[in-house]
C-alpha cells in the first residue's frame, strides 16, 4: 500500500536538533507528494487530536532553534490501552498512514505498543535525547549540542574556581548512563569524573584531588546525577569531613543542558534521520528504528533496541582508566 499521509510529533525530553528532524521529515515527504502533518505535545496531542498540516511554510526557520515547535509530553494516558485506541483513531480519521516518532526508550515502547495493537499503522521511531543512551546507534539527536552546553558552562566555572582556589563538583544529567559526564569531562580536562556505570570510592576521589590539586589554583570533578555517590549536593556534604582545607562547591548545570542551538553535527545528524524516515517508508518499511553508526544511517527492527541501553566503549573505559585512575 503506498503512503498518501505521514505524521510526526517529539515526545519524551527536548532535545537539540528536533526541529531540524521535522524539518527534514515535512521537506521530504512534500517532495515526494505526501502529505504531512505535524502532532503537538506528543502523544497527549495525539490522543487529543491537536494535529495539523505542515508546508514549507511550517518549517521554514526552525532548524536553527532549540527545543521543540510541535512541543513535547510525558503521557500517562498513551499507556493505557484505551489511550492509545483514541490515539489511533485520531490518526485513522484523518487518513493517516504512518506515524514518525523522535525521542527516547520510552517513546519507543509506546510506539511498538502501537504499532502491534493497530497494525494498519505504519511506525518509525528516530533517537533524540541528550543521554545518548539508545542502542543501535553511535549518537542521538541533542547529545553534541549538550555535550558543547556543559563544556562551555565547566570552562566558565574553571575561570571563578582558579580565582578562588576552590573545588567544584559539577552535575551534569544522565540517571543511568554517564556518556555526557564521562565525554564533557575528558574534553573539558576535569580532574576526575563520578559516573553510575563505576563504583565510586570517595576516599580515592578525596585523594586524587589532593594529589592533583598541588601547584594548581583549582579542580573541577563531573558528576552525573544517578551516580551511585548522589549528585553534586550530596557529594560535596559527603567530601567535607575529607577535605577539610578545601572550598567546595556544588553546581548543577540542570535543564540548560537541554538548550540552545543545535550544533552541526545535531542538524546534520537529525537532518539525515528525518529525511530516511520518510524514504523507509516508501519503501513500505514499519516498525523500525532508524540510527547511525559507523558514520551511515542504519535501520534496526523497534523490537530490537527497546530496553537496551548503550554501554561504554572500550576506548572511552581506557580513557577512564588512565586519566582518571580508575579500574
């Protein structure tokens, strides 16, 4: 059956680069004389029917901006079965064909869900999230941007710590995962790095910094906020009675992590993924996942990357070993 009408909406967290997705999905899909539609605040929206054509028009002057336009939700009542059945008729009412989502894990499940309860209806899901967590892919839509966000933000706090001689506990986001605390760190030449993926020993923390921490007028550690230790406010209370003659700081950079203007690897990246959404589809692909490893776009089945979180590369472990100490 050939696709006549495709939807997109963004769900889960913003991240940098969505609207370049949307973008590069609607441009697509006009191309080839199909007719898009644009779904606002997620799978909320969905359900409620806040659906709406999308031309040129529409995207023109989105993909240098932040966040999301069509506007983002966690959805409670998509997880129901009677949630979804509205979902579905929202679409099915409008003649819809196939449905593209962006976010993270999360959506996915949704989507799959979906899918297997109306299969009539065509899915694609794209990774965007900062966490760069999602398997089957080498990067997510938002994480360099992110990544350039905490580097720009720990090289500003580095000016205010060499200033006072002070040590600065940084948290960054990632619950589970620690790609953004471990690459911002390298990058930004911390001193040492608390990641969830990684025992952490507050002792050989304590020490690290007080054997680094001579000649220097500061130190700037990364913590990320599911670290086993706590974040930065509870590892700072913890490194007291450690540190005693040091001036610690906690700083936790938050949801600005999240924002900004997508660098050019997240317009790119999103660019390519939107575009290829639309493409699978024409070739009457369904329920799949569409990422990019080893520098090329890559499709693997939703099934197959759902509930897989990504692990640490044995380049990045070495890394962490020797510039860091640990094991």
């Amino acid at each position: 059956m050939s696709v006549k009408k495709v939807a997109i909406l963004t769900s889960g967290g913003d991240s940098p680069g969505m609207n370049a997705g949307v973008r590069a999905f609607v441009k697509t899909a006009l191309y080839h004389h199909i007719e898009a539609f644009g779904i606002r605040n997620g799978y909320d929206g969905l359900i409620q029917g806040d659906i709406q054509p999308m031309g040129y028009d529409e995207v023109a002057n989105i993909i240098q901006q932040g966040g999301t336009i069509l506007g983002s939700s966690r959805s409670e009542e998509f997880r129901t079965q009677a949630g979804r059945a509205k979902a579905y008729q929202q679409l099915e009412s409008r003649g819809i064909d196939a449905l593209v989502v962006i976010g993270g894990d999360g959506s996915f499940k949704g989507a799959e869900i979906l899918a297997t309860e109306f299969p009539a209806l065509k899915v694609i899901v794209l990774p965007g999230t900062i966490d760069n967590d999602i398997a089957g892919t080498d990067y997510t839509i938002g994480y360099d941007t992110a990544l350039n966000t905490i580097i720009d933000a720990v090289d500003k706090i580095r000016d205010t710590a060499n200033s006072h001689h002070r040590v600065f506990f940084i948290e960054v986001m990632g619950r589970d995962t620690g790609f953004l605390a471990l690459h911002s760190a390298l990058a930004a030449g911390a001193d040492d790095v608390l990641i969830p993926e990684t025992h952490t020993n507050l002792e050989e923390v304590a020490n690290t910094i007080k054997t680094q921490y001579k000649g220097k007028r500061s130190a700037i550690i990364i913590v990320a906020e599911g670290d086993d230790a706590g974040g930065s406010g509870d590892v700072v209370a913890k490194m007291k009675s450690l540190l005693p003659k040091h001036e610690l700081r906690s700083t936790v950079l938050g949801h600005m992590q999240r924002g900004g203007k997508p660098s050019y690897f997240d317009r790119y990246l999103a660019t390519a993924l939107g575009a290829e959404s639309v493409l699978q589809l024409l070739k009457g692909n369904n329920r799949i996942f569409i990422g990019y490893q080893d520098n090329k776009i890559v499709v693997h089945s939703i099934a197959d990357i759902i509930d897989k979180k990504r692990e640490i590369s044995a380049e990045a472990n070495t890394l962490l070993k020797h510039m860091y100490n640990q094991h």
